[in-house]
C-alpha cells in the first residue's frame, strides 16, 4: 500500500468538508472491507491521498420503526440486521440478504452502506496494479466482452460495461420499495446506482449515504432472499433475488421483484412482477413468471448458465411469498 492521511470524521459536516476539499482524490471508509482490498491490490487509477473514516461519527449506528418505516443508519453492521427480530419478523428479504453477504467476521465489520456502495468485482476491473486501463477506469475497452466474461451481465451492457452490481442486500431494499437517505438527498433504492467513470452510485465527491429508510410493508406482504453463490459463505453472488409480494384473499396485488449480479445495476424483473398480478401464487404462475423474468436476457459467450440460475432463483423467491 502507499502513503495516505487519516482522517477521523466527527461529525457529517465535518467529513463532507473535508471530501469537498480533496474531491476525487478522497475516499470514505467504515468497514474497510471493499476499499482495503483495492488499496492492497493498488487497482485504482487515482489512489486516494486521504482516507475519511465515518466510523467516528456518532449516531449513524441504529434500527428503528418510526413514521410508520424502518430506519437504518447508514453505520449499521450487517450483522446486528440480519440478528434484528423486528427485520426478520417483518422485512424478511433485508434480514436473509445481510445473512448472505459473505462470512460472519465480515458482517461484524461490513456496514449496510457500505454493501450498498461497493465498487464492481470484475476481474479485469480489479486487476492488480491497473493492469487493464478498462472502461470503467477511463480507457476504450471492455475486456470481459471478448474475454472471460462467466459471471458478467446476462441483459446486456451499461455504456459498454458488463459488469454487475456485486450487492446482496441492494436487490432486497429495491423489492421492499426502500429509500435512501444521504448527506444531500433522499432518492428510491432503485435510481440509487449508477454506471459511471469509477462510479457505482449517484453519491457525489462529498456526499455520504446516512439512513436507509423501508416503509412497512402492507398487509398480507411477504418477502425472500435467495442467493447463489459457489462458496455459500464466503464469496459473492453469481446471482441473486428478492421479491416482495402482497396478497390478498390468495391472489396477486403488488409484486416487486429484483435480481442482482445479472447487470450493471439491480435488475427488476418487470415483466414477471406484472405477470403475476392478479393470479394466485402456484408452481404454474411460478414457471410463467421466470420465463418473462429472462426474457429479455442477452447472454454473453461464457454465461448462458447464469440465466437458468436467475430463472430458478426467481421462481424460489417466488413461491417463498406464497
């Protein structure tokens, strides 16, 4: 690793003053878990002159109902989520996607912000030393397109980027409707992300995710998680899905359902959410549902198995609502 400052925020302002000063030449940290390992690997373009830590700033720590919502400051570890009784009672999908993310001693230490604003995992994104100048970085070309592209975007490409959105509790707060709350304003879970240069969100260069907001679910709503992975508990998804369904006397009303791990941002699978309104929930409607969930799915020449992967995850969350 190379030199860096350090700097202990105490307070929002006093971070945002400090990323505002630095700009692209700062980067936040709290968990440490993402950043580090690009700060080791020295796979950045730009590496950071100063660390923010938000670690020390006080209050941004929480799980609360209010307002007739749930509220999670952006601090929050996964852990202490995926253990909440209220999250698992009542927002099922959240609590089984912060129990997917990784191993045990890395939700002790990863913070829901932190899942949610993690960069891309692509290999040639990621690669030691900046060894391919990609298009994600500011260079003329998307490796994985012609390269090895097995667990790449199977709906096709952002700009010309195939790599996915890595998160596991993202696709979860896009199906229970959640809202995030920042430094400067409250935007849908879903318009959130962002495929940009050396970007995954719409946070600007000083601005900080600091609640996340999941309004209760109507009655007779019921949510899943679903992920796959090839090492259950450690690594991250090839795919994943959440779905969160309300029903009334047996049949359909509101339905969102989102994968993960398939494009460059979280995918709504739209057509299946629409499919299954108004119909009951059975191992038919299920099968339908998948078929328009992929319909649109555009494969690259090493991922085809990634859709059948969504497909069966799909119809699991799906039928987990029933």
């Amino acid at each position: 690793m190379r030199c860096f400052k350090y700097f202990n925020a105490t307070s929002i302002e006093e971070a945002i003053t400090i990323l505002s000063k630095y700009k692209e030449k700062a980067k936040v940290i709290a968990g440490g878990t993402d950043l580090l390992g690009e700060l080791k690997d020295q796979n950045l373009p730009m590496y950071p002159e100063i660390l923010v830590n938000i670690k020390t700033i006080p209050g941004l720590s929480y799980i609360k109902e209010e307002d007739r919502m749930l509220k999670i400051g952006a601090l929050t570890k996964l852990r202490d989520i995926e253990k909440n009784t209220m999250v698992r009672d009542k927002y099922k999908a959240l609590a089984e996607a912060a129990h997917a993310v990784a191993y045990p001693e890395i939700r002790y230490m990863g913070t829901i912000a932190g899942n949610l604003c993690q960069d891309i995992r692509c290999w040639y994104y990621r690669s030691s030393n900046n060894y391919f100048h990609c298009l994600r970085k500011g260079g003329a070309t998307c490796y994985a397109m012609a390269g090895d592209n097995r667990y790449h975007s199977i709906f096709g490409a952002v700009g010309g980027c195939v790599a996915v959105n890595p998160s596991d509790t993202a696709p979860a707060l896009v199906a229970l409707n959640a809202r995030i709350k920042t430094s400067k304003r409250t935007v849908d879970a879903e318009d959130f992300f962002k495929v940009g240069l050396m970007e995954t969100t719409i946070l600007d260069v000083d601005e900080i995710v600091t609640e996340i907001q999941v309004p209760t679910p109507a009655t007779g709503t019921k949510s899943a998680f679903i992920k796959f992975a090839i090492r259950k508990t450690v690594d991250f998804p090839i795919v994943n899905c959440a779905a969160a369904i309300t029903s009334e006397a047996g049949v359909v009303r509101e339905a969102r359902i989102c994968l993960n791990a398939v494009y460059n941002l979280p995918y709504r699978a739209k057509k299946a959410e629409e499919y299954i309104k108004g119909k009951s929930i059975d191992e038919s409607t299920a099968e339908e549902a998948v078929k328009k969930a992929v319909e649109d799915a555009i494969q690259l020449t090493m991922n085809k198995y990634k859709v059948q992967i969504a497909k069966a995850l799909v119809k699991r969350a799906i039928l987990a609502c029933r």
